[in-house]
C-alpha cells in the first residue's frame, strides 16, 4: 500500500479542443450532464483504486479521455476497476430515470459507450485484462488490438450512414476512440503499466 499524497492534475490542450468540439454538436445543457455522468463515472473508478489500496499519483484529462497514473495493477484489480465505471453510471440511470430522465440517459449512454469492447474503453480494458489472463502478453495484445480497430471500423460505417439522423455526436465519438486507439502505445497498456487510461 502507498503513502496518500497529493494528486497532480493535468489539462491538456486536447480537453479544451474536446470541449469545444462536443459544444458545436451538442447543446451546451447536454455537455453540462455529460461532464456530470463523467465525473460519477470517474468517481467510481478512483473509489475501487482506492479500495484495492492503489493510489492515484496523477490525473491527466486529454481529448475525451480521463488517464489516472497509478501504480501497477493486476488483471483482476484492472477487471475490478475498468467495470467501476460504467456500474456507477448504471446505478445513477437506475436511481434517477423518473426524477431526472435527461441525467439518467446520458450515465446510461455514458455507461454503456465504455464498455464497447475497444481499447482504451473500460470494455476494451476487461477484454485485455482477460485475455492477459489466459493467454500470453504478446498474444492478448495483437487479438485486443485487432479486435478493437475492427470494432471501430465497423462503428465508423454506422456512424456516417447515421449521421443524417443521429447528428454528428455518434461520429465525433468514434473519430475520438478511433485517434485514441491509434496513439495508444503498449507502454502505458494498463494491464502490468502504471496508467490507468479511460
């Protein structure tokens, strides 16, 4: 167990470029329950850190992600921590759908957008973490990796031929995880590293 210490917070450049790009196919209500869902989201991550006694050394938010530097976690930890998330979305749906619908859904669709099984999502994130325990580090890489460009592929299709009726938030959502994934390095992979990538 760590010493408790001071958290250092880090606001890219990419966060404000992700604000004003999600003001300009949102409304800005909408980004207000957004970034409250985000915050119950983050909550739950950082509560089951804590409770598995690794601390947080470090936020960094960048462009529609939330990366926690912490010390290194094991496969179940990682399993753990990655459901936390979108489990506390999904309680905040369920508690909140009859006195604040518009809040409910947005931690409903927050929830369920993490766990897409696409790295770096919380999904992706137990995808590896249980490929990593039943198959060798290399291995589970390549198939997490494969597997997420392919999901996202096929994301991307839906969310151009979409974009006339949904808008275009579906696509800045994949376009996001698509650059997410494709700058992702295997040195921050959350199984065995020390970030803690959302």
């Amino acid at each position: 167990m760590e010493a408790a210490g001071e958290i250092s917070l880090e606001i890219t450049f990419g966060c404000a470029a992700f604000l004003c790009l999600l003001g300009c196919v949102w409304t800005w209500r909408g980004m207000l329950l957004f970034l409250c869902a985000l915050l119950l989201h983050e909550a739950g991550h950082a509560i089951v850190l804590r409770l598995v006694h690794v601390r947080v050394r470090a936020v960094r938010l960048g462009f529609g992600d939330v990366e926690m530097e912490t010390a290194p976690l094991g496969y179940w930890e990682e399993l753990l921590s990655a459901w936390a998330g979108p489990c506390v979305n999904f309680l905040a749906y369920m508690a909140l759908r009859r006195q604040m619908p518009a809040f409910a859904a947005v931690n409903l669709l927050l929830g369920a957008y993490n766990l897409l099984p696409i790295m770096p999502l919380d999904g992706g994130r137990m995808l590896l973490a249980a490929l990593y325990l039943r198959l060798p580090e290399q291995t589970a890489w390549l198939i997490g990796r494969v597997w997420s460009l392919l999901v996202i592929t096929c994301l991307l299709v839906f969310a151009l031929w979409a974009a006339g009726r949904a808008g275009l938030l579906p696509l800045v959502m994949v376009l996001g995880s698509y650059a997410r994934l494709a700058l992702r390095e295997k040195s921050v992979a959350f199984c065995g590293g020390n970030r803690y990538n959302k």
